[in-house]
C-alpha cells in the first residue's frame, strides 16, 4: 500500500504542477511545456537518438503527445515513489514541507542536464533565447511539484487513505 500511496502523491503533484502550467498561459501568456515535443524526444529513443539538436524539426513519431503525457505523469508517480525511499512511509502519515521541497529541487537535475540538452535546448537552457526564463520557469515548476507532493500526501493522510 506504500507504493500506492507514493505514487498517488506524486500524480497529485503533477497534477497540481499542470494547473499551474494552466493558470499561467490562460493568466499571462506564460508557454507551458509542449508534451509532444517531450514525447517526439522519448520516441526517437528507441532509434538511438537520444538528442534533439532541433527538436521541432525531427520526423512525428505515432501518438507522441499520447507519449510524452504519459511520460509526464509516470515521472511524477516515480518520483513520490523516490520520496518514500528516500524519506520513508512514515513522511507519508506525517508530511513535512521540507522533505518535499528538497527533493522537488534536487530533481530539477533533470531538466538541467537531461531533458533541455536531450531536446536541445543546452544545459539549464543555455540555448533558449531566455535562458534565464528557462531556468526560473522550471524552478518555478519544480517548486509547484514539491508543494504538491506536500499537498497531496498531507490531504491522504488526512482521509486516512494513507493508513
């Protein structure tokens, strides 16, 4: 049932993650994160193409947004399951905004270092027009996911649905 229970918070906090991604463009504009162009990335994986020097260039792949949302959501499931390894099933019943944050900005290694040089954009974005933006959107992002991790697992415990 721990496993569950991880997995739940993560998918809360990227859920919670999408509706701020959400708010932002219907709000001010603000880009979100084309799930498409992640799952054309991970689809020409499996071709040994592993980087994207220009991403929105490389060939379709089948159901890539399909991909890349499912992607999305697996990551985020895996990651509160890397929560309850790292800070165990007891921070489940007993949530800390700490332990959530740490991790969410650890995990912002990544996007830094795997995912934008992966679909070329460089490292932390260095090849955007606004590497800056870059770099704040995805601690933004990143510091959205860790209070929804907070968030999710604080509302099952509260249920009880935790126990």
């Amino acid at each position: 049932m721990s496993a569950l229970i991880a997995a739940l918070t993560g998918v809360g906090a990227t859920t919670l993650l999408d509706l701020w991604a959400l708010a932002l463009t219907r709000g001010f504009g603000v880009k979100a994160t084309d799930w498409a162009m992640v799952g054309r990335w991970l689809g020409h994986m499996p071709r040994g193409r592993f980087v994207q020097p220009d991403l929105s260039g490389a060939k379709p792949v089948a159901a890539e947004a399909a991909l890349g949302w499912a992607a999305h959501y697996v990551i985020g499931a895996g990651y509160g399951l890397l929560l309850l390894v790292l800070a165990g099933r007891s921070w489940f019943d007993h949530p800390s905004v700490l332990a959530a944050m740490l991790l969410s900005w650890a995990l912002l290694a990544a996007p830094f270092f795997v995912m934008m040089p992966g679909m070329g954009m460089g490292i932390a974005g260095a090849g955007t027009p606004s590497p800056g933006i870059a770099r704040l959107k995805s601690l933004a992002g990143h510091t959205v996911f860790g209070l929804g991790l907070y968030a999710t697992a604080k509302g099952l415990a509260a249920t009880g649905f935790s126990q």
